[in-house]
C-alpha cells in the first residue's frame, strides 16, 4: 500500500475509533475511543470506548475494552491470526502504560493514534513503555492520524466540564489541554 492510501485508510479507521470516543462522552466518560482491526486491515473484531465510569472499573480503558472484544473474537489473548499476522489498534489518544503494557502482551502488530497524552503517554510523552529495548514485543506505531480533531473533542470536554465555553472546532490552532483526569 503506498504511503498516500495508507494514510487514507488510518483516517478511514480512525473515524471509526472517534465515533466510540463520541459515544463514551454521550456517556459522561472521557471521550477516548479505539478499535481493534484485524490483519486484512477492514475486519473490526473489537470496539472500545472509555467505561470507566459506567463499569466502576480503573482498567476499562478503551483499549482494553476493544482488545478484550478482539480476543474473545479470535478466542485467544495474543490477538494473532493462525499464521500469526498481528492486529491493528487505532486510539483517539496515546495509551498509558497499563494500555501500552496490554498492547504489547496482546501482540498487536500496530498502533495508530491520533493525539498525544502529556500527562500520561506511555509511547514517548512522558514514559517510553511501548517498544522498549528490554521488552519482548515491538509493534509499528504511527501518531498523530486526526490528531486535532482529537484533541479538541478532549479539550472541549473538559472546558465543558469546568464550565467554560466550549473551543471553535473549525480553529486548527488549540492543542490539547493537560488534564489531569484523562
């Protein structure tokens, strides 16, 4: 696939992951979604939106909620085919570590997402859990598909929540606000 249809084909799947962080905020949860594609890069085998909240549960993460999904799809934790090709995840915002230590036990072959978490990114903001040298996993990781678009949906959340006037969603220029309940 050239580099120009990938990129189509990340936003494509990406739109996917924002409509479940769309529906995690109808939900009153942070709005942080993600999906879990099988290797023929169309198949979804697990949706995940942020339940948190609704599931009284620290690990219900969306990334967790979609891989637990995905693995009861191919009934087996590594989310592998038979052959042994890996999963795509794609994430409105970067894993924590828990995520990232749970992506790379799951085997997942690639994770896109779309913003970074300065406050708790665990792909490179502010720790490095994911393809650490001392781990036995790696996978391909891609940032910043749909970034904006992302991190204004969190950013509004939060104003929101703090009872602020929500930001323009046209303006290209606001990055995502430090939170320190994402």
């Amino acid at each position: 696939m050239t580099a120009e249809l990938q990129t189509q084909h990340d936003e494509k799947m990406m739109r996917l992951a924002i409509a479940e962080a769309r529906a995690a905020e109808a939900a009153g949860e942070v709005p942080v979604g993600a999906i879990v594609v099988a290797p023929d890069g169309e198949t979804i085998l697990g949706y995940g939106q942020n339940r948190v909240l609704r599931d009284s549960d620290p690990t219900a993460h969306c990334e967790i909620v979609a891989m637990r999904e995905a693995g009861r799809m191919l009934r087996n934790y590594r989310l592998l085919t038979p052959e042994g090709d890996g999963c795509t995840l794609y994430v409105t915002l970067e894993p924590c570590a828990m995520c990232a230590s749970a992506i790379l036990h799951a085997r997942i072959a690639r994770l896109v997402y779309a913003a970074d978490d300065p406050k708790a990114g665990a792909c490179g903001s502010v720790l490095s859990v994911m393809n650490h040298p001392q781990l036995n996993h790696r996978a391909e990781v891609t940032t910043g598909v749909l970034a904006d678009e992302c991190s204004r949906m969190l950013s509004n959340f939060f104003l929101v929540r703090r009872g602020k006037k929500p930001l323009d969603l046209r303006s290209d220029s606001h990055p995502l606000d430090a939170e320190d309940d994402l």
